[in-house]
C-alpha cells in the first residue's frame, strides 16, 4: 500500500515513520509513505505563503486554495493512479473500524492535513476529498489525525502484523465489532486476582466460549451502543446462558498468600493453583 501525506510539517511525521511495526512494513515493501510539503506549492516564492485572512473577518488563518489544490493534483500524478483523497477535518464523518477497513482496501491513499482555522471551502469543493474526522475534539491540525489513520490502516495490510490473526481479533473487529475478550499472562495469581480456571484447561472449546461471552459482557457494560449492530447479542438478550460474572474472575486470596504473585514463579508453583 502507498500513502502520501501532504503537510505543511512533514518533519512532525519522521519519528512516527521510524517506529517498529511500521518501520518493518516499510522495510519490507508493505508499506510505502511520501511526505510532501504543501509550502512546495506556495505561489508566494519569497516566504512561501499558503494561508491568509478569512474574507468577512474573524480569527486565524485560513489555508488558501491554490497551493493545496496543485499540491494535491501533482502528487496524484506521481503514481500510476491517483488514489483515494483523504481530508483530516472535524467536520468529516468519524473514523471507525469499519471506516478503517474501507480505506485499507484502497492500493494508495492521500492524506490531507489542514492547519490554521481550516480549509478555504473551494479546497473541499473542487478536490471532493473524503472528509474524515478521529472524533469530536479540534486538534491543532490534521497530522496527529493522519497517524491514527495510518496507525489503524497499516495493521490490516496482509503481512505487517505478522499474525494474520491478530488484526482480526481486535476490539470492533469482525462481524460483530464487539470489544475484545480480557487477556492474561503470567502470573497466574497476582495480588489476590487469579487468572480464570477455564483459560488454563486446555480444552479449545471452552476457552472459545468463555472469550465470546467476555466479549459481550464487556461490551454490554462499556459500549452498549455497539451492540445494536451485533449479529449474536441484541440488547436484552445478554449473557443469560452462560454468565461471565465479575465473580468469576477468581479472587485468589491475599496477596501475601498468593503462591505465585512474584513475577518469578516456576512451572512448578503455577501448575499447584492459587492458595485462598
Ligand atoms: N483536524 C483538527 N481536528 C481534527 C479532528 N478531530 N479529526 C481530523 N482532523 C482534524
């Protein structure tokens, strides 16, 4: 996948572009990323102007149209096809996983930052960019925008993450966007919390189906919005059959007890359970 950001500050990007998952995808061709300095296209060669006072009055500046409209039409030209246009503004529709997975299938993306008090209007008018908003909240411009979007999208490039898997696990993502299940490690009891009996039984089946209703449990508490679209779990019908209680999540007595609450615990002591 290629994506060109255009930016007045491209160099707030170098640092995020060195970072591992996306320093590897790049590495390994999975990922290519061009920045480009929308000032390059400034009319004003003495101070490279790009912005100006909003006509009527009123604070700030406003990015004018000429250099971001011939910014964004040269950089379409740099590729075999020009790409799907993205617009980082608060006035877009709201980033989601859904919306992510529809930007991930474009083979080139191009990602508009905007800064000062927005975009001239002829800007949206003439390019029809997809408008595309992180959440209700202004941010000083749209590059910190630009890196959830790419942050988000490169994890769904087939190979970057490595485990196809892991992608589709994540919270909001397959067919019922629910929140993702609880996670545990080592150790098995920790300050009195124990890890549920269920996850280290061995038994596939079981492990599946207590993930799903922990899924939907959690969802339910936190996000019950997203629940009006799941497939498996309609408002109401919770988590009757098989209760994920709070409960469950064993106690396993105090912490001065708790044979394995070191982080150093042998095979050994894990496999003795946690004394209550
Ligand atoms: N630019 C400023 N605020 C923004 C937001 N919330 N989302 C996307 N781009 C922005």
């Amino acid at each position: 996948m290629r994506i060109d950001v255009l930016t007045l500050f491209p160099e707030i990007f170098h640092s995020y572009l060195g970072q591992s998952v996306l320093k590897k995808a790049i590495e390994r061709g999975l990922v290519e990323i061009h920045l480009h300095n929308i000032r390059d296209w400034s009319h004003d060669k003495k101070h490279h102007k790009v912005d100006d006072r909003p006509f009527g009055g009123g604070p700030g500046m406003v990015l004018m149209a000429p250099p971001v409209v011939e910014c964004v039409e040269a950089v379409q030209a740099m590729a075999n096809e020009p790409g799907h246009l993205v617009m980082l503004t608060p006035q877009g529709r709201k980033l989601n996983q859904a919306v992510v997975e529809e930007l991930a299938q474009h083979p080139r993306l191009l990602l508009l930052c905007g800064r000062y008090e927005g975009f001239d209007e002829r800007i949206r008018l003439i390019l029809k960019p997809d408008e595309i908003s992180i959440g209700d909240y202004v941010l000083n411009g749209g590059e910190v925008a630009a890196m959830v979007v790419i942050d988000a999208v490169i994890r769904l490039v087939p190979g970057v993450l490595g485990d196809e898997e892991s992608s589709r696990q994540d919270s909001f993502s397959g067919p019922d966007r629910l929140l993702d299940h609880a996670q545990y490690t080592r150790p098995r009891c920790y300050r009195g919390y124990e890890v549920p009996a269920v996850l280290l039984s061995g038994n596939h089946r079981a492990i599946e189906r207590w993930r799903l209703m922990d899924r939907r449990r959690r969802t339910e508490e936190r996000r019950r919005d997203l629940l009006e679209g799941s497939t498996t779990l309609r408002l109401g019908e919770s988590t009757r059959d098989e209760k994920v209680s709070k409960n469950s999540l064993g106690k396993c007595g105090d912490a001065g007890t708790c044979p394995e609450s070191s982080a150093t615990e042998s095979r050994k002591e894990s496999e003795k359970g946690c004394q209550a």
